[in-house]
C-alpha cells in the first residue's frame, strides 16, 4: 500500500500508511549498493574472474574492501567462489543466477550516471 500525507482541518500533517519496515528499493540498495558492491558485481559479467585481476579491475580499492564485499556477496548467494589451486592459493569469483539478475540494474545506473555526467 502507498504512503500518502494528509492534511487535517487545523493543518496538521499526518502520514497514511507509513511503511514500517525498509521498502523494496531499501532493500535492494543495501544488496547490491555498497560501497564497490555494484562496481565488483558489474566486473564479474563476463565470467570468472581471479581476485587479484580484480583487484586490478578496481584500481581505488583495498584488498581488504574488495575481499569483505567479496564475502558478503558470496553470504547472500550473489557469487560463488571457486578456489583453483590450493599452493599458492588462487581462487576465482563468478556470479550465481541470482547475482546476474542485479546487471540489468547496474547497467540502467551506468547509463544514467554517464549520461548525466555524474
């Protein structure tokens, strides 16, 4: 149900319907709006990638960022990490199903910021 503002008779100002919980477009920022989040999500579209060509991919990060947003989308089933040799360690990230679903949304927002030069 949509939230409105109503007015009263004295002019005070009352809110119908107020949402009570994070809305649906809340939720999904803070699924795939972190910082670097959309950035390492965008990067892994054409298949796996390994960590340190990442690292490499997003010049201004840490690779303690890049390793927490890696874990935290990894948790929430956005990517899958697929470890390729255990000495030295090597492992690649790749997005699940679920993970390619947001690239439609992160390549609207890329559309958006470079046509108004954002």
């Amino acid at each position: 149900m949509e939230s409105s503002v109503e007015t009263d008779s004295k002019g005070r100002k009352k809110v119908l319907n107020a949402c009570m919980e994070p809305c649906a477009i809340e939720k999904g920022m803070r699924l795939i709006g972190g910082k670097w989040t959309g950035s390492i999500i965008y990067h892994l579209k054409d298949g796996p990638v390994r960590f340190n060509d990442l690292t490499r991919m997003l010049g201004g990060a840490s690779k303690k960022m890049i390793d927490q947003r890696l874990k935290e989308l990894e948790s929430r089933a956005m990517i899958t990490r697929h470890v390729i040799s255990s000495r030295p360690i090597a492992v690649t990230y790749e997005l699940t199903d679920f993970g390619r679903s947001a690239l439609h949304i992160l390549d609207e927002l890329r559309v958006w910021s470079e046509s108004n030069e954002i």
